[in-house]
C-alpha cells in the first residue's frame, strides 16, 4: 500500500494543544484588559501565531505598534512553552498511536503538517518525534492555512503526488488547505464544522482497520 501517504496535523488530531494555546492568549488578553473566552479560541484554530494575534487585538479593539506585536508574540510563546514542555505521551489523543501502529504495519508512511513553529518539540516530548517521516511546520512555510502549501510540502517529503496524500485534520482551515492541494481530506472532529471534508471521524479511534485499504484502490 505504497501508493498513497498521510499527513497529519498535530494539535487537535496528535495532541490537544489548544488549551495550552487559550491560556497563553487568555493570560496575554487579561493583561490587557479585557475578556477572552474559549468560544474566541475557536477562532485561532489552525489559525498562524500572528494572525491569531490581530485576531484577538480585534477582539479586545485594541490597536498597537508593529514593535509591540512582536513583544507580545515571544511573552504569549514563553508562556505557552511553559506549559508544553511539561507534556507527556500521556497527552497523545486516543486512537493516535495505534493508528500510527497500523501505517507501520502496512508500509504507509506518514508526515507532520502543522502550523505550530513548536511542532518538532511537542512530537519530541510526547515521544513521537522519531515516527514520522518528515515534519513541515511553521518554520517551514511562508504561508499559513488554508494556503495548501505545508500540505504540498508535505507530499514532496513523502515522495509522492497530492492525490495520493490523504490529510488528517481537525481545523476548516485545514481541509481548506487539503483540498485546494488536490488531497483526500478527512475531519477529525464535529461533523457539521468540517462539512466540505472528504470523510469524517469524531476522533481517530474511529478509523476503520480498512480505510486505508479501500482508500489505496482509488489512487
């Protein structure tokens, strides 16, 4: 079953990262006065570290120089760091290891395509790092979802076209991103939200043992 590949993103599909991400902006919004609640954290979802921070300035309507933003970028990523670094394998998702178990098995290799600039730590801390074929993550690109270019990387690490890569993802920017690179999308999570996905699952303990059986035969 050489013929086809997986991309996975990390937080939301791997990990859970994003409480972590709402307690670093939620810190960084107190500090500046106003309210930031875990409905406004769904907005950040996939979502690059600038641009999730002129998303919450909006929120808060608040305007700043361009030599704040970037203090503001590296407070909110010591503090999210701190958080981080204190992960363990104990935090992988359900379904997550033993679906990377099955594409050992058959012979399918997989990448990470991640957003997050701190993707090789997390894999790293979790114990995953040394499992993927290669990683693309915000250190990589020069655009951020749903531009598909981590997703085109991403097969070009796995030596194979966009059509044979299938994506795993929890973010509508995400299968935004998969589908404009011409990949098989599927949704990690709620069903409506991820609506244009190709297949969706609430979590990867869903995955059937034939997915990617049948999904071979396509390609």
């Amino acid at each position: 079953m050489n013929k086809i590949g997986v991309i996975f993103d990390l937080d939301g599909v791997i990990v859970d990262t994003a409480k972590y991400h709402y307690l670093a902006w939620k810190e960084l919004a107190d500090d500046l006065g106003f309210e930031f609640t875990e409905e406004h954290n769904e907005l950040l979802k996939g979502v690059s570290r600038v641009r999730s921070l002129e998303i919450l300035l909006e929120i808060g309507n608040i305007s700043i120089s361009e030599e704040k933003k970037q203090e503001y970028l590296v407070s909110k990523n010591e503090e999210y760091l701190g958080y981080i670094t204190k992960m363990g394998a104990d935090e992988i998702l359900p379904g997550a290891s033993e679906l990377l178990d099955a594409l050992d098995n058959v012979g399918i290799k997989y990448v990470l395509g991640s957003a997050s600039k701190n993707a090789p730590l997390i894999l790293k801390q979790i114990g995953l790092f040394d499992r993927f074929a290669g990683i693309v993550d915000g250190n990589s690109v020069s655009k951020a979802k749903p531009d598909p270019e981590v997703f085109l990387i991403g097969a070009e690490k796995l030596n194979l076209t966009p059509k044979q890569c299938v994506v795993f993802e929890d973010a509508i920017a995400g299968i935004e991103a998969a589908k404009d690179a011409n990949m098989i999308s599927v949704g990690i999570g709620d069903e409506n939200t991820l609506k244009e996905a190709d297949y969706n699952f609430n979590n990867l303990t869903e995955v059937p043992s034939d997915f990617f059986e049948k999904l071979a035969t396509l390609n």
